[in-house]
C-alpha cells in the first residue's frame, strides 16, 4: 500500500462516517460497489479523476475538504491555495465591503474561520468600539463575547448565553485555536449554569439585549451567510454577519449611528 493510497483511504474513509454512510451507501451513491470502495479506503486502488469529482459532488465537500481528497490521491487540485492577504482574497473581502456591508444599515461584518473580524461597515466599527479598548490587532467576535465588559453589557445573559456557547462549541470542534478560546471559556466560568437555562418554551428567535452607550436597551440578532459561489477554501471559511434589530427602537438607534469611526482595517 502506499503512503497516498492510504492517506486518501483514511480521508475517504473519515469523510464516509461523518455522513453516516457504509461502504455501500456510499457505492450506491457514487455507481460503484462495495467492494471498490473498500480498495479505495484500503488503498489497494487508486480513484481516477472523474471517480473523484463524483465523490466530491455526491458528500457536498466544501473546498477545503475537496483539496485534500485531490492532493492525497495524487491529482493536483483544481482549487487554489490562496494566502489570506493574497490579492485575490483581498480583492474578494473589498467586493463583500463595499457590494454589501457598505449598504447594510446596521453593524455587519467579514469574519475569518476564527471569528476575527476582518472587513465591517461604519455602524459595526462603532458598535464594536463600544467593548475593546484601543488595539492594533482586528477585534475577535469570541474574545468579545468572553469579556467581562460585554457579558455586563448582556442584559439577559442567562437566554443569551447559551447562543454564543453553541456557536463557540460549533466552531471549536474545527479549529484548535477556538478550542483554546473554549477553554478559556471553562476557566472564567462563562459556561457556567448553562444547564440551568433549559425551557420548554423556546421562541422562534432568541434576542440578546445589550446596553448601548447611550443607555438604551438594543435587542439584536444576526444573519450568518456566505457567497453561494465561492470556490477558496480561505475564503469559504469566512463568515458575513449581519445583525438585525428586532424592534423600532433599536433599528431607530441603530439606524441613527454615524460620525467618525476607528480605521479598523481599511480597504487596500
């Protein structure tokens, strides 16, 4: 067996049981049989090219998972490897900027897979300016979440809470660094008396109340998404977030910021 077969066999294999799928299933799926798809995870044979394709459309892969279901069975990518700050990226991160948070009226962000921000509008830089300090690194939507200046801006944390954990849960299955951030969430007791939050009544939507600067209560919720045709896995692992007020008097307030703002990262 050797060493890209069976790098390609265990990834296959690893894709397989996180679909639930038997080696039949999946044969099934792909106009195959079991007994080749076996070769496959054992690497006693080796997928053409169409095999693949027909692999990656079948199991839905993202582009990152794609890449390397090409690389470890010996096939160059047809996906590119682009660099976070490549121009590329920079190019796309500058479309989303102007194209859509620049015509959002509320606070909305580019997020990377870690929850740093990247790229926001003028009532986002405003709203987050109101829970970091001066810093020369981007904010990070999960440190601002694990803050004790935010978490005493939460005026009903114990509904709130269990939103942003689920969130910090999801993402730090993926990534070590997030599952460092969760940790840390352990350690300063933000995960505390999550169990005690359970309710038979759970409504459609989950507002999180924060107090503005001003004082005024904002009752707030998001829209997560991404551009349906992207086809990087840098930039697949990026996040817009688009928070949407869920009353008059926050879209009021919401509505009125404006004024200066800090250059958190300006477009190149």
């Amino acid at each position: 067996m050797n060493v890209n077969g069976s790098a390609f066999g265990k990834s296959l294999k690893t894709l397989r049981a996180e679909r639930g799928l038997s080696q039949a299933d999946l044969a099934a799926r792909i106009g195959s049989t079991q007994r080749y798809v076996s070769f496959l995870e054992t690497g006693r044979s080796r997928p053409s090219r169409f095999m693949l394709q027909r692999i990656e459309r079948e199991l839905a892969l993202p582009v990152s998972r794609s890449q390397v279901l090409y690389e470890t069975a010996g096939f160059a990518s047809p996906y590119k490897h682009r660099a976070e700050e490549s121009r590329d990226v920079q190019d796309a991160l500058n479309l989303i900027e102007t194209r859509l948070l620049a015509n959002w009226p509320f606070p909305a962000f580019v997020l990377d897979k870690r929850w740093t921000i990247l790229r926001s509008n003028v009532p986002g830089k405003l709203f987050v300016a109101g829970f970091v300090g001066p810093q020369n690194e981007p904010p990070n939507l999960f440190r601002i979440f694990l803050s004790q200046t935010f978490r005493e801006r939460v005026l009903n944390w114990k509904e709130a809470a269990p939103i942003f954990a689920a969130r910090l849960y999801r993402e730090a299955a993926d990534d070590p660094d997030l599952a460092d951030l969760l940790e840390q969430a352990h350690a300063s007791g933000f995960l505390d008396g999550l169990d005690e939050t359970f309710r038979e009544d759970v409504p459609v939507f989950v507002p999180v109340e924060v107090l503005g600067p001003d004082g005024q209560r904002l009752r707030i919720t998001s829209l997560l998404g991404q551009l349906a045709s992207v086809q990087d896995a840098v930039v697949e692992g990026m996040t817009i977030e688009l928070m949407v007020p869920m009353d008059s008097e926050t879209e009021d307030c919401l509505y009125g910021a404006s004024g200066p703002s800090p250059d958190m990262n300006a477009a190149e």
